[in-house]
C-alpha cells in the first residue's frame, strides 16, 4: 500500500468505528445515571481494553491498507467481537462483567487464528504468544468474581501491550512498519481525530436526550446551549492545536516514527478521549438536573474533573514530547484550572448554565486569541 500521507480513512474504518460509537454509549449512560468516583473508575477500566483493540487496529490498517480479503474477515470478525462487549457494557459496569471479558477474549482468539493462518512459523509464534497469553487470562477472568476478574484482566492487558511498546523489530506488522517510518501520517492523525468527533457527539447525543427527556423545558434548553458551548470550543482547541501539532511533529521527525505514535497517540490520547467521555455523561446529567431541580454539584464536579485531566494530559504532551517551554503551556493552562477549581469547588451553589457558559468561554479564549494574533498565517493554512 502507498504511504501517502493524504490517505483517508477507508469505509471499512468507517464501518468499524460504528461499534464504539455504540460502546462509547454504553459506557457513558451508568456514568450519567450516577455521577460518582466508582462510576467513572468503571468507566476507565472497561474502556482500557476497548481503547487497546481499537488502536491495534488502526495502526495495523495504517501500515498495511484495507485491501484483501482476508484483511477484511479479520476486521468483520473483530467487530462481532466488539458488538458482545457494547451489549455487556452496562451490564458490566453494574458489577457484572464475565459477558464483556468473554467477548474481549474471543476477539483475540480470532485474531491469533488469523495470524496462524496467516504468518505459520516461529517468527509469526514469537510475536503471537503475548496475544495469547493475554486471551488465557481473559478467559480465566470469566467465572472470577470482581474484584479479582479486574486483577486478571489488568495483567492480560500489561503482558499483550509491554511486549509491543518495546521499540525493537519483530514480527508484528504495524509495529515493524512504524519503527521503519513507514505510515500515513494524515490518515493517523485523521482516525485519532474521528475518535474525538465520536465521543464528542457522545456529548451531544447526552445532552440531546436530556432535553428531550425533560419536555424541552427552558432550564432544559438553556443548560443544554452551554454544555453544547464547552463541547464546541474543545473541538475548535483539539483540531487547531492538539491535533494539527501532532501531525507536525510525526512529518516532521519520522526517524522517531514509533516513539512518537505511542507516546502522542495510543498513550497521548487514552486519558483525553476517556475524559471527553466522562464530560459526555457530565453534561447530560447536568441538564437533567437542571431541568428537574435536583442537586447538580456531582455533575458539574464530574466535568470539571474531566476537563482538568484532559488540559493536564495535553499540557504533559506539550511539555515532555513535543517540546514548548513550559511558559507557553502555563499560558493557558493556569486560567482554565482556576475556573475549573472555582466550578468544582461552588459546584453546589452554581447555577449549572452559567458555570458551563464560563467554562467555555475560558476555554475559548486560546483558539480564539491565536486566531487574532496571527491572521495572515491561518489564511494561508
């Protein structure tokens, strides 16, 4: 396959990516039914080995296209997989995970039968035995009662991913190919940013239903309009600075093809899209709140602590891996900490529309004030 870097994503992504849009969903409705610390560690811990499938997958079609048939089986069957862990999301978060673990484990039974098939040979079996070992672990978590299925689940996880994530040449395609440089810089970015535009229409999708669920009340609309607002300027900030650096960076340094995917993407983006996840449940259960004249200090405390981790992740990023002096990330990042600490801390006495409208507007500020500074130069862009 071609290496350019104006590749697209190709409609068997596109079809994949339908099965998060529906686990994304499915994680955040027990999240929003109760905005909680249990809740959203929940959350995290089944969204780890889903945010793993994912990347695998679309680092792998990077580096070796969707042609095929057999690449296409492998995908389909991978998206049965994931279509079992979306039905037992919910069910898992309430405490009752052995469906959502079977059908992560089933997903890499098939896909070490397809890498037999495929790569016979003891080079193929000392790049498959993690993936194995990992499906082992999984399927011995099934009949384990929690907490113990998160141990085993969580050692599965460490003995599939840390033997990938050492940067040496091996028999596993996409690792091998981005340690050779060899991507598509554009289309990376462009599935990492599709994953952004599905949790934040999560957002959306939360919001919408508020409303809805509350008559289209006027407290309804009117909470819905700010969350809507904070939604908007995360996307104008996300694709005019963390993604648009991200891709920079990469094209720019392609000897540093491999450390820079894992650390900007697979890594870079795990807390990100999980705290945009988190924000989705936030914002519907703030609406609803609002709407019924409940107490809203869970919700909007719920946001704010995903909008801190979001900045502090991103902030981390800037600093450690792409270089900005640490002036430049204390710019932005102080003034938003302060109004997210002032919302979190009068979470209880704010009124839910006005604390997201200044959320929004302080996130705002930087795309907004960068687009003012430099005018000729985003023309151009």
């Amino acid at each position: 396959m071609p290496r350019e870097d104006d590749r697209h994503a190709g409609w068997l992504e596109l079809f994949y990516d339908l099965l998060f849009v529906a686990l994304v969903a499915q994680l955040a409705h027990p999240l929003a039914e109760h905005p909680s610390w249990t809740a959203g560690l929940a959350m995290l811990l089944l969204f780890l080995p889903a945010w793993w499938v994912w990347t695998g997958s679309t680092l792998y079609l990077n580096v070796a296209g969707e042609g095929g048939a057999g690449r296409r089986l492998s995908v389909l069957t991978q998206m049965a997989a994931l279509l079992v862990m979306a039905g037992a999301a919910t069910k898992a978060a309430h405490g009752d995970p052995a469906l959502y673990a079977a059908g992560y484990a089933a997903g890499r039974i098939m896909l070490l039968v397809v890498g037999a098939l495929k790569r016979p040979g003891p080079r193929a079996g000392a790049a498959m035995w993690p993936r194995a070992a990992s499906a082992v672990l999984w399927i011995v978590s099934i009949p384990v009662p929690p907490p113990l299925t998160y141990v085993l689940w969580l050692a599965g996880l460490v003995v599939e991913i840390v033997p990938w994530f050492r940067a040496r040449s091996g028999a596993r395609l996409e690792r091998q190919g981005l340690l050779e440089g060899q991507l598509a810089v554009g289309h990376l970015v462009e599935r990492f940013g599709l994953f952004i535009i599905i949790v934040l229409g999560e957002g959306i999708a939360q919001i919408v239903v508020a409303i809805s669920s509350a008559d289209a009340s006027t407290i309804a609309v009117v909470t819905g309009l700010a969350g809507f607002l904070v939604l908007a300027a995360l996307w104008w900030l996300y694709f005019d600075f963390g993604s648009a650096v991200a891709e920079a960076a990469v094209s720019a340094r392609r000897d540093a093809a491999f450390r820079l995917t894992i650390y900007l993407f697979v890594v870079g983006h795990f807390l990100p899209v999980a705290a945009l996840m988190a924000l989705a449940a936030g914002l519907g259960s703030l609406v609803t709140a609002a709407a019924e004249g409940q107490p809203s200090g869970d919700a909007l405390r719920l946001c704010c602590l995903a909008l801190a981790v979001f900045f502090l992740n991103n902030a981390l990023l800037g600093t450690r891996t792409i270089g900005y002096r640490p002036t430049r990330i204390l710019g932005w990042l102080l003034p938003n900490l302060a109004v997210l600490t002032v919302a979190a801390v009068f979470s209880g006495h704010l009124v839910p529309a006005a604390a997201l409208a200044l959320i929004a507007l302080s996130i705002a500020i930087e795309p907004i004030s960068a687009r003012w500074r430099t005018p000729s130069a985003q023309q151009e862009a």
